[in-house]
C-alpha cells in the first residue's frame, strides 16, 4: 500500500484508477462488438465458405504432390 504525502496524491491516483477503469470498460465493449459480429451470419457463412476453400485448396496441393511422387 502506499503512502500518501497529501490529499493531492491520493486524489491523482484516483483519478488515475478511474481512468485505467474506463480503458478497461471500453476495451470489453469493443470486444463484444468484435464478437457479435463475428457471429453474424453473414460473416459465419464467410468464414464458412473461406475455411471450406482453404481446405479444399490444401486437399488439391496434397493430392497432386502425392499424384508425382506415385509416378516416380
């Protein structure tokens, strides 16, 4: 705990805390804004149709890598 000199101290860190409290609070609200959006559906099926075209394009990279090294 610290120790305080004056009222003037006391008061800067409370000001201090309150506004560290506030920073926090506004960093909570832009994540569940993150978050809702996130779930959207419109971005769900993004996120949807961007994984199934990843997956897709690595089955394909996989498959004729193993296509040439069967002709070898």
């Amino acid at each position: 705990m610290p120790y305080y000199k004056n009222i003037e101290e006391i008061e800067r860190d409370i000001e201090i805390l309150k506004l560290k409290n506030q920073i926090e609070e506004e960093k909570l609200k832009l994540r569940w804004f993150q978050i809702k959006e996130d779930l959207a559906p419109k971005n769900l099926f993004q996120n949807f149709i961007s994984g199934a075209s990843k997956s897709i394009s690595a089955f394909q990279l996989l498959n004729s890598f193993l296509r040439k090294r069967r002709k070898r």
